[in-house]
C-alpha cells in the first residue's frame, strides 16, 4: 500500500470506531489486542527473546516514526 491508502484505511477505521460510539481507551486496547496478533504471527516454531525482541524493535521504530509524523502535521495545522 502506499502513504496515501495507509492514511485512507486509518482514517476509515478512526471513522468506524467513533460510528460504533467505541471510547478512545477501548480503541486503543482493541488495537493493541490487533497488533499483538498480527506480531506473534511473524513468529514461527520455537521462539527466542531476540526474535521476539527483533519484533518489538520494529514495530516501536514505525510507531516513533508514526507519532512524529502527526505531531509535525497537528503542527503545521
């Protein structure tokens, strides 16, 4: 997917959790619920700490990188 249809697909999700009147602390523990499936499932057979380290890293380096990328664009707003 590209930058535009990852922005699209947040917001139509943003958008589908406030349809269903889902609080903003219930969304995050659903998504953390989503995120912590989709993570384990990149791990295969007998898992070590690194792997599951390797995991974490990645996922909290796109994460920083999300955060600061709407913090400048709340920003600029």
């Amino acid at each position: 997917m590209e930058s535009k249809e990852h922005v699209a697909a947040g917001n139509a999700l943003v958008q589908w959790f406030n349809s269903q009147e889902i609080a903003p602390a219930d969304a995050k523990s659903i998504l953390s619920k989503v995120i912590s499936k989709l993570l384990v499932a990149d791990l295969t057979g007998s898992v070590t700490r690194q792997q599951i380290e390797a995991v974490f890293d990645r996922f909290d380096l796109q994460l920083v990188h999300d955060i600061n990328d709407r913090l400048f664009n709340v920003k600029r707003r």
